[in-house]
C-alpha cells in the first residue's frame, strides 16, 4: 500500500510503503512528518499534537482541508492555530462532511480569526450533523436573534451554542419567556448578553422569572428587566441573600432595596466588600439616608478609590479655603465627565490652590 502526504503548493514530500514484509509506520509517526512538512510545526508541537488524536481513520487527503482553508482566508498561523486544538479535522471526509459544514458556519459570517477561535474552544461543532444540528440550531438563533449578525455575536460569545445537544430546549425558553410577556427586543437583549441563559432547564427559566417578577417587583415588560434577570441568574441565592443582608445592616428597608434593584439591579451584584465600603462612605461619612442612596443607585457603583474619594476630597479642599464653588449636588457631581469635573472644579483654582491640581491628577492617574 502507498502512502503519500502532500507539502505546500501540493507537492508530494514523503512516501511510505506498506506490504506484508515491511510493516508501516505507526499513525502518529504519519501525522507527525505531516505537520512538519505542510503547516511548518517543530517535531516537538507535532507530536504534542498528533497525541490528541486517540482515535485512528484513514488520512485521506489533508492537503484538501488545508488548500481549502487557504482559499477561505485563513493564513498560515490560523490554520496552524486550528490543526493543532483540532487536529482530527484532517481526517473528515472532507468532500462530504468537513467542507459542507465549514461553509455553513461562513456563510453565516463567521470567518478568519473569530472561525478558528469558535472551532478551537469547541471543536465538536464539527462533529454535529449539518443537516441535524447545525442548521436548525442556527436558524433558531437567528429566530431568537433576528440578525445573522447577531447570531455570530452569540456564538463568538458562547461557541458551544453550536454544540449544544437539545436546540428545541433554546426553543421552549424563547418561547416560555414571549409567553410570560417578555417582548422580542428584551429576549434578544438578555440572550446577548448571555446565551447560555436560554440553553436551561425550563424551570429554572421560570424561577428566575418568578424571582425577578415577585421577589423583586420587577414587570417583564420594563426595559430593566434584562438586566434584573441576568443580576439574579449570575449569582446564588445565599450570595445575594448576604448581601441583601449587609444592606438592612445600614439600616436599609426592603423598600429601599426594592427602589434600588428596580433602578439599577447591578447593585447587588456588587461583591461585598464594595458594598460595605461604599455604604460606609456614603452612609457613615457623608451623612447620606437610604432613601436618597435607593433613589441614585448609580453611585453606589462607581469607584471608590479613582472617582468618589479623590473628588469627595477636592471639594472638602474647597470649603477649607473658603472659595466660591460650584453648589451641585454630590450625586451630579459624581456623575460628571473627569474632564468636566476638573474645568468645574479643579482649573479655576490652579492658580489659587496649585496643590490641588497635581494631587488630584496623582490620585485618578491610571
């Protein structure tokens, strides 16, 4: 038996010959001078490489594979990138199955660099059957998504979207959350934002809808809602109970944290130390209730150390020295640009405080 492998430009650089007499090499000694010789890998990453491949076809004509990656864009460090995370590629049989399902995925708008790093982080994409998967499992998405574009986002996102073994649960997900009144727009929102939430268990979909709706007062149709769903899906309930917790330690009501998640759910997403901290800040420092916090959630998420300290201390500077001021409230003051809280509240006094310039700029620097 004549065994050929094929270099660049399609030139035939090693033959082996098998025959009763004269036992052929072993497999990974095949795919070994392969990649050396095509894809210009050291021994060292061919053998590192051929060891991934545990089960042995017949190498049929890699040189196929990589002429049509080529032709599709792909540059040598890519297909390189590609042959060594998935190195059974090059035993598809290409016309029939590896090449259908290539230019499914590009057709849809994946390609170059974002085509191999989907492959490469989930190479069992390939293995799925086109006719069976892949296609009713993108055509899903786009469904759900509206847009190839979006589609694409999703799966750069999640790539094993594509693997994904029951696409009619993504289905039943979609369709349980229309069903519920949640609108197209907000599903494609919380779906970009994180794919995997429509790849659950239906009850666990509708606990969390439960949560969102009545634990915390949330209506499906608010343009919150995304977001509320994703603050309460990325973390556990003891979690997020703690923190809860932490909050009604300052003297917060549910009321106040009901206020506050319906505003701005991100809050108690926050770790706990940065909620004690800013609570002690806010609360403890400045003299701030509740209320007002509940009512301005945005500044419990800004950072303490580069914007709230740093400003809190330059206008504390100012009251010092007695200057006319700005008189904003604290909540627009931190809600301010850097660039327009330094022509505010820093450039007019250089001249008369030139010390406040320099440590302010010392203190925000990153």
């Amino acid at each position: 038996m004549l065994v050929r492998f094929r270099g660049k430009a399609g030139a035939v650089s090693q033959y082996f010959y098998s025959t009763s007499a004269t036992p052929a090499p072993a497999p990974t000694h095949f795919l070994v001078k392969y990649l050396v010789n095509s894809l210009g890998f050291s021994k060292e990453e061919a053998t590192s490489t051929s060891s991934k491949v545990t089960s042995w076809k017949t190498l049929k004509n890699p040189d196929l594979v990589l002429n049509f990656l080529k032709q599709s864009g792909l540059d040598d460090t890519q297909m390189k990138k590609l042959v060594s995370r998935a190195p059974k590629l090059l035993f598809y049989d290409f016309p029939k199955t590896l090449k259908p399902k290539f230019e499914c995925l590009m057709d849809l708008g994946l390609s170059g660099s974002d085509l191999v790093n989907v492959i490469t982080k989930d190479s069992t994409i390939v293995e799925r059957g086109l006719v069976t998967h892949l296609r009713p499992t993108i055509d899903c998405l786009r469904r759900t998504l509206g847009t190839n574009e979006n589609v694409v986002k999703a799966i750069k996102r999640t790539p094993w979207l594509l693997s994904f073994g029951a696409y009619h649960i993504m289905e039943s997900n979609v369709l349980l959350l229309r069903n519920c009144g949640v609108s197209d727009v907000k599903i494609k929102t919380l779906v970009l934002r994180n794919p995997r939430y429509i790849t659950q268990k239906t009850e666990w979909v509708k606990d969390l809808l439960l949560r969102v709706e009545k634990d915390f007062g949330l209506p499906l149709n608010s343009p919150i809602f995304p977001y509320g769903f994703h603050t309460l899906a990325s973390q556990k309930k003891s979690r997020l109970e703690k923190k809860i917790e932490i909050f009604k330690s300052f003297g917060w009501s549910d009321d106040d944290i009901l206020v506050m998640f319906r505003k701005l759910p991100y809050c108690v997403a926050l770790s706990e130390v940065k909620i004690k901290k800013a609570l002690n800040i806010y609360m403890k420092e400045l003299g701030f209730e509740p209320a007002y916090l509940a009512s301005h959630p945005s500044i419990l998420v800004y950072s303490l150390e580069k914007r709230v300290v740093p400003r809190v201390q330059v206008l504390k500077i100012l009251d010092e020295k007695k200057v006319e001021r700005r008189k904003l409230d604290l909540y627009y003051v931190l809600s301010l640009t850097e660039s327009k809280f330094i022509e505010y509240f820093v450039l007019p006094y250089k001249d008369q405080i030139p010390e406040l310039y320099e440590s302010h700029n010392k203190t925000v620097a990153p």
